[in-house]
C-alpha cells in the first residue's frame, strides 16, 4: 500500500512541482513557438529550478503568443517575422528553448547563437547530418566563451538510464531491442510530424530515441545499417512506422521498431511499454567462492522499461544464467538463473556527491534541465551530457536508416549565417 501511495504521489507531484523562489540570478529563457511540448519540457520542470524563469514566448501568429503567454503566466509575448524575431534581440534573454519543426531547428538555433543566447535544441537537432555539422561547426568557431547548445534528448540525463548502463558492458553486447511506439490516433491528421518538408515521420520523432539508445548500449557507432522498412503514413508523405537493423563493432546488432500511429487487433490503437532488451554474450566472471578448476560464466539480459518516462515508473530487470564449469573438459557441473529487479528515481551519491542534485518527482526533463543550468554557470553537474559530436553521429545513424530503407533524406535547408 505504501509502495502504491509513493508512486501517486510521485506521479502528481511530476506535473505540479513545487515552486521555490527564484533566485536574483535566474536563467531568462524563452520559447520559440507555442506547441505543447514547451509545457512538458520546460515549463512545468522550471518550476522547480529556483535559477530557471520563463520569461518570455514567440510566434509568427502574435495573437497566438499573446494567449500562450496568458495561459502559462509567461510575462512577454513576442512575434517571430520571416527573418527574425523580436525574442533575439532582448538582452533580458539569456537562452532560448527551440520546439519548431525540425526543419527549423538549424535555422532558428543558428540565430540564437549568433545572438550570444544558449540554446536548449528539441531533438532531432536538425533535419540531416549536413545540417548538423553546419550547426555545430557553426557553434565550435564562436569565439570563447561560447554560448551552451544541447540537444534535447531527454531520457539520458535521468538516473535509470545510468543506472540501466551500468548493468552492461558495451563490447560484449550480443543484440538489443528498442520498442517505443505511439498509439493510433495520438498524433492528429494535420500534425507537422507527417510533413516531408518540416522533416517529420516516426524515425525523426520518437525513432531518434531509439537511435539513441542503441548508440548508448553499444557505447559505439553502428558501422552499418543491415535492414531498414519505412511504413507509409496513412497522412502525408512520410513514413508512421520505422523498423531498422544495425550492426555495431564488436559484431553485435541492435534493431529498433518506432512507430507513432500503432495499431492493434481491428485497427484499434495499439498500446506497448516502451523498453530496451538488450542480451550479453556469455562471459567468464570471478567469483568468490571459486573453486579450483572450475569456471563460472554468465549470460545476462537487462530490459529497461518505460524510459522516456521513467519518472512516473519504470523497471530495470536483470536476468543472470550462471554456468559452473570443470575448467579442464567444460563440463557443466550446475546450472542456475538469478533475477533482480532495480529502479532509480534519484542518483546514488545524492547529497554527497558533487552534481548529483535530483528528487524522485524530477522528470527526465528536469533532469536534463539541470544539467543545462549547471554548464551555463559553470557548475559541477551529474557527468551526463550530449556534445556536437554525439549530435552529428545521431544523424548520421538516421540518415543511414533512411538511405537503407530507400527513402528521402530529410531536406536540407537553404538557410546562410
């Protein structure tokens, strides 16, 4: 019964935060755009963050703004024109939260630099990988100190992704499975995910969490994309379903299936956890109780559940078989299996060590937030964080995707610094 009272009370508290003081040395961040996703992303998790103020939100519609502004009690309303925006040009602002289509991420990001703003960039980070090593090389030749830019891929920076890491080692992961679907009918006819020309489609929305997470569990770059299949999207002229394979150094493969119009039995919405499954080779480990000329190997499967939104509630399932063999013939002398399940809403060394910061009610969003903060201000922070590097070589592994399953590149846009 507690366990059940902890978990609602974490839920609830997720989306109503409290809401200290904030400090005379706040963050003014403001938001290009008006889409929900700002509400879940960065407004509700600044709420919390005494250093973090909302100050201000842009659209090319003015009344649009106006009412955005009113809704979530942010003080200024600003209008975005076909070459600038007002929001860029106020030194009251000191970062900027890009959510436009992706075809706009590297335009608007590239302004917002050039403004001398820091940029928290909603992933994809932009459209290709052309475009990402024009924005991040663009970003390297700003003279120091140059403003932060991070791209938004959220679920890394919360403890369950760390802890759910530590669990596996790279090199001898044998395959992993990453499933993160988005029921039918979420996503509405008219929604900017199924346009082409803003860059959307499954494997450029949740499918580059995928992409991720597959990059994460190898700790490498896939050298190759084995088998790629684009769904058509029953709207529009991208795809709804993208599943890929792809091969990564130590010969091991990783396959992802992301899809954000799934359905089920009769073409009802179709309802799946997301999670990660990933499956070591069998290893040869130390153990205490050795004896000699035994042998003891394991091969261990580790599935983490509900990652994106590990916050509310998520599992991390540890399975061990465990083989005890005579070293001189491989004989098996005892076989056994061991489960464990752990979850971490919070970091281990909370409260000791330096950076890790965190309560169990902070979203992977918060989390994410803090560590944005933290490098604006030159503080210590987790030790998670997301380069230009990472960023390029994630478009990179998604343009391959596309390349392999025979469809377009997402265009890249004619924008000019």
């Amino acid at each position: 019964m507690g366990a059940f009272l902890s978990l609602l009370v974490r839920c609830w508290t997720v989306d109503h935060p409290p809401e200290p003081p904030k400090s005379r040395s706040a963050i003014r961040i403001g938001i290009l755009g008006t889409g929900w996703i700002a509400s879940r992303a960065l407004i509700t998790p600044a709420k919390s963050h005494p250093d973090v103020i909302i100050a201000a939100v842009a659209s090319r519609d003015k009344t649009r703004a106006e009412a955005y502004a009113r809704k979530f009690s942010i003080p200024i309303a600003r209008l975005i024109r076909s070459s600038a925006v007002d929001m860029l040009d106020d030194p009251a602002i000191d970062a900027i939260y890009n959510p436009l289509p992706n075809s706009e991420h590297c335009e608007w990001s590239m302004r917002a630099l050039k403004a001398g703003k820091h940029v928290l960039l909603e992933k994809p980070c932009v459209s290709n990988s052309l475009e990402a090593e024009t924005l991040f090389g663009y970003h390297s030749s700003l003279p120091t100190p140059r403003p932060v830019l991070l791209e938004a891929i959220h679920p890394r920076f919360h403890p369950a992704w760390s802890k759910f890491l530590s669990l596996i080692s790279g090199p001898h992961v044998e395959k992993a499975d990453v499933v993160f679907n988005a029921p039918a009918g979420f996503f509405k006819e008219g929604d900017i995910r199924w346009r082409y020309d803003l860059s959307g489609g499954a494997l450029m929305d949740i499918g580059s969490y995928t992409v991720s997470c597959l990059r994460d569990v190898f700790g490498a770059e896939p050298v190759g994309v084995e088998s790629a299949v684009a769904r058509p999207a029953k709207w529009g002229d991208v795809e709804e379903g993208f599943k890929a394979g792809f091969r990564f150094p130590n010969g091991g493969v990783g396959f992802i299936d992301a899809d954000i119009n799934k359905t089920s039995f009769w073409g009802l919405p179709g309802v799946s956890i997301p999670r990660v499954v990933v499956q070591q080779k069998e290893m040869e480990v130390e153990v205490e109780d050795a004896i000699e000329g035994e042998v003891q190997t394991r091969k261990r499967t580790v599935t983490i559940w509900g990652f994106p939104g590990a916050m509310y509630h998520h599992s991390i399932e540890v399975v061990d078989v465990n083989v005890r063999k005579r070293a001189s013939d491989g004989e098996v002398l005892r076989r056994w299996t061991k489960k464990e399940t752990k979850k971490a809403y919070v970091w281990e060394g909370r409260g000791v060590e330096s950076g890790k910061e965190g309560e169990p009610y902070w979203s992977t969003y918060r989390y994410m937030l803090e560590q944005f903060v933290n490098r604006i201000k030159g503080r210590d922070g987790s030790g998670v964080w997301i380069d230009g590097e990472y960023s390029i070589n994630q478009m990179k592994a998604i343009d391959a995707a596309f390349e392999k399953a025979g469809v377009p590149i997402r265009p890249t846009s004619s924008f000019k610094i």
